[in-house]
C-alpha cells in the first residue's frame, strides 16, 4: 500500500530531477559553444546525449581528432540553424550538390532534420541514389525559384488570413489545401484558388452566410509580393491598352487614308509601326527584323558590322544603335549587341575565356606566365637530375636508375655537345606545360556572371559542369564499352551450332562444344569427320616452329593472343573516332587506358622529367 500522497511526491521528484538535468545540459551546451562558437546547437545537443560524464572533453576530443576539425556550423547572420533564413541556405548548398533533385523533395527532406542537415540530407540522397530507388528529378536543374524557398511561419500566417479575406465564399478547408500544394506561396495559391471559383447557384447561396473578415497579419514579405502582383497587373493592362490603341490607330489611318508605304515589302503602315534610317527612309519593323534575322543568324554577314539602309536603289544611311533597339526583337537586338561586343574582342587580341552557353566572356590575364625570363632549355637540363632523385630510395632503384640514365641521359649529353640539342620534344612541350600549370592556378570551372545564364562550364570539355563532373564522361564510357567488346570479340570462338562463345585456357587446339560440335580453335574448321588428322604430326626439333612440310594447323601453338588483343583495340579505337568525330576533341586515344599496360622505363622517365619540369616553373612564375 502506498502512503498517502506518495505518488504526487514521486511526480514531483520525477519533474525536479528532468529539470536539474536540462539545466546541467544547457550548461555543458553553454560551455562547448563558448569553444566552438558557430556550432550548430542541435549538433552540440546531440553529442550531449552520447557521454555520461566528461562531455566537454569528450565531444571536443572527438570534433579535434576524429572529424579533423569539422562540425556542423550554423550560417552567418542566423540565430540559428533551425530559423527559416538558416534553411533556406542550406536549401542553395543542396541545390549545387544535387542540381537535378526535386526541390520539393529537398525542402522535405530538410525539414526532416534538427541538426547537421546539410550532412544528413547529403547521406540519405546518395544512399538514395546507390539503390535502384533513386531521388526524384526536376526538369530544370540549378534553378530554385521564389516559392520553393521555405516559408517561415509568420509568412504561413499572414498568406492564410490575407487568403481567407480574398475569397471569402470559399472553404477555409480549401484554402489550407492550396496551401499546402503550393509550398504557401500566395501569388500561385492566389491563382489557383481563383481557378476554382465559380459563380455557380451554390456560391450565391453561400454567399448569403458570408463569413467575417478576418484581421490581417502584417508581414513585409508578403506585401513585398503584393506590390509585385499589383506591378504585374497593371503592366499586362498597359501591353492591352497598347493594342487596341495600336488598332484604333491603324482604322484613324485608314479612314484619313494616310497610310505609309515600306520601302521594302511596299505594305501600308501607320508612322508609328514604321522606322527609318539617318537619311529618312521608311520601313516597317517586320521587315527590318527579318533583315537582321537574317543576317546575324542566316549568312552572318552582319555580325559586328552596323546595319545599313535596305533601299533597294542603294542608301549611305544606317540604322542607329536606339532605333534599332526600338525596332527588333529582345532577343535579335541583344545578339546583335552580343555579335557587336565580340567583334571589338576578336580585334583588340585578347586571350578570353567565354562561356560556352551564351556570348559572356572575361579577359585571361596571361601576363604573370610570360615573365618567365629563363631559358627554357636551362629548365629542361635542371629537371633531369631532379626528376631521377626520387627514384633513390633503394639500393636496387640506385642500380636501375643508373641504367637508365646510362642508356637515355648520356647519349643525350653527347649529342648535346655536338651541337644537337635531343631534347627538342621537351622544348616542344614547353608551352603546354606552362599551359598545365596556368590550368592548376586558375581551376577548370568557368562560372559565367550573365544573369540570364549564371550556368558553370568546364574549361577543359565546353560542358556545362555539375557535381562529380567528369569530362567525356559519355564518351569515354562509350569508347571504353566499344574497345572492350572488340577485344573480347578478338580472342573468343563461336559454336555455329549453338551459338555459345567461348575462349581457350589451355590445351590442344581441338574445341569440343557441349553440344558435340568439333572445332579447330585456328581456323574454325569443323572437325568432326577429320578430327586429329586436321593437325600436323610431322617432327620439329623446336617446338612451336612453323612446319616446312605442310600447311596444316598446330596442335597445341595458338596466336599471340596480346598482339590481336591489341590490334583489335587499336581498330576499335580509329573506328570509333571515326564514326563519332564530337569525340575527336576528347583526346580518347591518350586518355582511355583500357587492358593491360606494359612496362615501359623511357615513358615512365620522360613522365618524370615532364613533372619536374612543370613543377620548376609553377615556383618560377610569380604568382
């Protein structure tokens, strides 16, 4: 039996002790912040929870040495890393390792977590994508517009209320539905709902039982995205007027007749839908359009000239830069802009690196890899004996080293001294390695500024560069696939009768299918009436040497099996590139090692001396 009161004091005792121990917990928290002041506190709450004493050193021990320094941080200007400013950067940092997830699915993926969510967000989609599963795909990758961001919930309160009193025949039901479909953006909720209603017989009667507007939530974001609707409206209603007074015009014209001729098409115009040139001829905008269409993306005549008068009897005037902007299309005017700025770079002869999706360009700065005032040669001379040091590590390496510089240095000296200077290729190279090094600095991602593109390109193959890029990563994949069969298809056999394939291990050359088919492994001969005797038997004092008595198949020599290997993979290579000159640019036939690599000391020497090279005028060129 228990005493009078006895479980009120064992709830109170259960509710003083959880106190004691949030607040001794909110004390350590307080004293790894003070060491780690940008931590996330959910990370520092979540480590807590791991160690029964000694956390403070515990979790510092463990974020110094086992992570290496790294911890989850909060943002910059966040309270933090839960508050909807701090997840909606998480959100970008998402967007640019996973450009092509759904960001509805991130932004619930997101939200999922308390703590370290870029880290764990990263884990689940990539252990997503290593199942057959996946992660779902958006059709326009790096894009994340306006209303995918997460909305915070003053934001959520303040679009619900401003809804309620927008539509006040409607559901509050479905308001919280539209919502909640469209990420509470309220221009698109706004829309929607608008869609939905009807002026139907039931709404009238609804309408009766009006409810009460509700009290408005102030929020500046939410009148910021008012005022651009407000802006939309009114600028739709303004292209509208624009055309009916277009068409009032136009009949006032008519009726006064006082219409305008083109001079080229010879249509009637209004004064208002007809440009001139510096010497007051007149045309009409469909035809100066279809002129500069023409030229820019036609013949290309006109690319980074002016635009002269199209009279047909011949004019000295020109179009100048504001009619012509007044005249043609956005698109046309700005890449006749574009076809202008890049006629000006092509001849003041400057190194640019443009973006391969649109004409933004930035100027290479090559100057600090010309001030190397050295004589190539020196550096070339000064590599050898660098790039032969770390091979003496060994006794072993010291002697085969020796050899080699022996059998590849000295011969190479001597010719020097007679005036032949054998190390030509490196000079050659010399350019191209100082290009490596100017790539190393600068990086191969090219992040283009334009606005209307913002894409990030590589340098190196013109494609646009996304998260664990790989250049020619199509191709390579394509060629490697390519030679691969063409190998296999060079050593194995087919059984005509069955259709299985097979390769030789070892033993005589007489194939016998599972199917009973006798083969000659040689020539593919059927054996199966001739067997043996389709093989010499004569006498040879080497073994393996050509017969001089007959012309039969050897028993037990085959063909060297890596001489074909190879000679199939060199034609499956020349194919390739053959029938798929985009590849060409690759460089596949240097970059795709497919099979087995011999052994080659002078190559690996020469690779050696080139890195050395590279890695002297890295430290001579002033950075």
């Amino acid at each position: 039996m228990f005493s009078k009161g006895s479980l009120f004091n064992t709830l109170m005792n259960i509710d003083t002790s959880n106190n004691t121990s949030n607040s001794k917990k909110d004390t350590i928290v307080e004293q790894l912040v003070a060491l780690f002041p940008d931590a996330d506190l959910g990370y520092l709450r979540y480590c807590v929870e791991f160690y029964q004493d000694n956390h403070v050193e515990r979790i510092s021990e463990k974020i110094c040495n086992q992570n290496k320094g790294h911890y989850p941080i909060k943002p910059d200007n966040c309270r933090n890393a839960n508050c909807t400013k701090a997840k909606n950067i998480y959100l970008k940092q998402l967007n640019e390792l996973f450009p092509e997830c759904d960001v509805g699915f991130l932004r619930e993926k997101l939200c999922c977590f308390d703590h370290s969510h870029v880290q764990q967000v990263t884990e689940t989609l990539l252990n997503m994508e290593k199942s057959s599963k996946g992660y779902p795909r958006r059709l326009n990758p790096f894009v994340i517009e306006p209303w995918e961001l997460i909305r915070s919930p003053d934001y959520i309160k303040a679009v619900r209320y401003r809804l309620y009193n927008d539509f006040p025949d409607t559901w509050k039901s479905t308001v919280k539905a539209v919502l909640a479909e469209n990420n509470f953006d309220y221009s698109k909720s706004f829309a929607k709902i608008r869609d939905l209603t009807t002026n139907s017989w039931w709404t009238s009667i609804f309408g009766v039982f009006r409810r009460k507007m509700c009290k408005e939530v102030e929020n500046p974001e939410l009148e910021e995205e008012v005022h651009r609707m407000q802006i939309h409206r009114l600028e739709e209603q303004s292209r509208a007027d624009y055309e009916v007074a277009k068409k009032i015009n136009f009949m006032e014209y008519t009726d006064n007749d006082q219409l305008i001729t083109c001079g080229c098409c010879y249509g009637d115009y209004p004064f208002e839908d007809l440009a001139c040139c510096s010497e007051g001829h007149l045309f009409c905008k469909e035809c100066i359009n279809h002129f500069v269409q023409e030229g820019l993306f036609g013949q290309g005549s006109l690319r980074g000239k002016q635009i002269n008068c199209i009279e047909p009897s011949g004019c000295d005037g020109y179009f100048s830069e504001k009619q012509l902007k007044a005249t043609l299309m956005p698109d046309v005017f700005n890449h006749y802009i574009d076809s202008l700025i890049e006629h000006s770079l092509k001849q003041a002869n400057l190194s640019l690196v443009q973006c391969p999706f649109c004409s933004y360009c930035e100027v290479d700065d090559d100057s600090p890899f010309y001030q190397l005032k050295i004589p190539k040669s020196a550096v070339i001379i000064v590599s050898i004996p660098l790039a032969i040091l770390p091979f003496f590590s060994s006794f072993e390496n010291i002697i085969s080293t020796l050899k080699v510089a022996t059998i590849f240095v000295l011969p190479q000296i001597a010719l020097w001294m007679l005036g032949v200077f054998p190390l030509r290729t490196y000079i050659d190279d010399f350019e191209n390695i100082v290009k490596r090094v100017k790539r190393k600095r600068r990086g191969n991602v090219f992040k283009c500024q334009n606005p209307d593109c913002a894409k990030s390109s590589c340098m190196l193959c013109n494609r646009e560069c996304r998260p664990f890029h790989k250049c020619y990563e199509q191709e390579q994949d394509s060629l490697r696939l390519f030679v691969e069969r063409a190998m296999a298809e060079a050593v194995k056999r087919t059984c005509p009768k069955c259709h299985v394939s097979f390769t030789k291990a070892d033993g005589c050359n007489k194939m016998t299918c599972r199917c009973g088919y006798v083969m000659c492994y040689l020539c593919r001969k059927d054996l199966r009436q001739e067997s043996y005797a389709h093989f010499c038997d004569h006498f040879r004092p080497i073994p393996g040497q050509k017969c001089k008595k007959c012309t039969k198949c050897d028993l037990y020599k085959t063909e060297d099996e890596e001489k074909v290997i190879k000679e199939a993979a060199a034609k499956a290579r020349a194919e390739f590139i053959k029938t798929h000159p985009e590849a060409r640019e690759a460089n596949l036939l240097q970059n795709a090692a497919i099979g087995p690599v011999a052994g080659d000391e002078e190559k690996l020497f020469s690779e050696m001396v080139e890195k050395t090279i590279e890695k002297i005028v890295d430290y001579l060129i002033p950075r």
